[in-house]
C-alpha cells in the first residue's frame, strides 16, 4: 500500500524518529553509564576529589584555596586582612581562586607592572616568612597559568615549616615531617618537580594533634 504521505513530509518523521533516537542514547543512557562507572568505579573523584573534616567539606584536591586570617582574629589581633600564618600558603591567583576566573594575568616577562608586582610579592613573602628575599622561590611570586592550582615547590613549603610551627606552638620538626610525607614526585617520574598539595597538607596540619 503506497503511503499518503509526501516524500518530504516522510523525510521528516524519519529524521525526527533518528533525532529522537540519538537523543536518549547520547543523552539519557550514555550519561547514566559515565556516571555509573565513575561512580562505582572512582567515587573519590567523580565527586570533585573533596577534602572533608568532621563532615564538612574543606576543599578539593584540584584547586587551590587562600588561606586567610578569620575576621573574628583579624579584630582581636588588629591584624589588617591577610594570609594566615597559622596556614601554609598557595602560590598567587590572579582569579583569587575563584574557579569561574581562571587565567594568568597574560602580561610578558618584561612587562614592568609584572616586574614591580613580583617585587612587592617577593618582599612581602620574605618579610611573611622571616627569610631572605633572595632565598624566596619564583612559584611563591608567580600564578600558574590557570590560577588554580594547589600545589607549591618542596622549597616553597620548607620555607614556610619555621613560620607556621612558631604560629602553632609546634616544633619545625614536627612541621616539617608534614610537609616531607606529603611531597609528591615528578610526573611520570621525570616530569616537573617534586611539589606539595598545599590544600592537603593544611587539612593534615587541621587533623594534627
């Protein structure tokens, strides 16, 4: 029986019926199976690598956070706001780690408004850290590309053991067991260098007794 249907109009209900198709496949069932495997598979990073205390969430392992003074010791301090020195401290954000800002700040090497803003973060972490401006790391002055990320240099990290166990009332040695059990290696055993997760490493400096 030959349809009543025009060629154009038959054209259309099977594109539609195609449409519909890979709408629940590539939409519905192969999401649902993403996040099935990953779930049951990697749940810890399906879930956005979240650091948790008591409950609450700290943090994730991919980005890195400020670690500032609270407002409530800011005022009993008299404090102006600032870096904590109770915490170690990331590398700069030009996003001031705000995931929905990511980026460098896309000024040359030469530029002058980087140069004299790399001075400036040079002698405030010097001053910060109780060291020399010229012992100060270049990831403790400089943003990564993205502006994102938790990790800073075995030397930036060591840097800040005397600063941080004097705010603790801690012994550096104890400090800076930390900070060596939570040294990673290089990518691949050859690429970059050794590095800490500086959000990792404060929420085992939280947990510490």
């Amino acid at each position: 029986m030959t349809s009543s249907l025009s060629p154009v109009v038959r054209n259309h209900l099977s594109a539609l019926r195609i449409l519909l198709v890979l709408t629940a496949i590539t939409g519905v069932l192969y999401p649902l199976a993403v996040t099935g495997v990953a779930q049951g598979a990697f749940p810890y990073q399906a879930n956005g690598s979240r650091i948790t205390r008591h409950g609450t969430t700290m943090g994730s392992t991919l980005i890195g956070q400020n670690f500032t003074l609270p407002e409530d010791r800011r005022r009993n301090s008299g404090r102006a706001p600032g870096p904590d020195p109770a915490w170690f401290q990331p590398r700069p954000s030009t996003g001031g780690y705000d995931p929905l800002a990511s980026g460098a700040s896309n000024l040359g090497p030469n530029n002058p408004v980087l140069v004299r803003t790399i001075e400036a973060r040079r002698a405030a972490v010097a001053r910060f850290d109780g060291v020399d401006p010229r012992d100060v790391p270049a990831d403790a002055v400089t943003a990564s590309g993205s502006g994102l990320d938790p990790h800073i240099s075995a030397a930036y990290a060591h840097e800040q053991v005397n600063r941080v166990a004097r705010a603790r009332g801690l012994r550096p040695a104890t400090v800076r067991a930390l900070v060596t059990a939570h040294l990673q290696g290089r990518v691949l055993g050859f690429l970059g260098e050794r590095r800490v997760n500086v959000v990792q490493l404060n929420a085992a400096l939280a947990n510490h007794r």
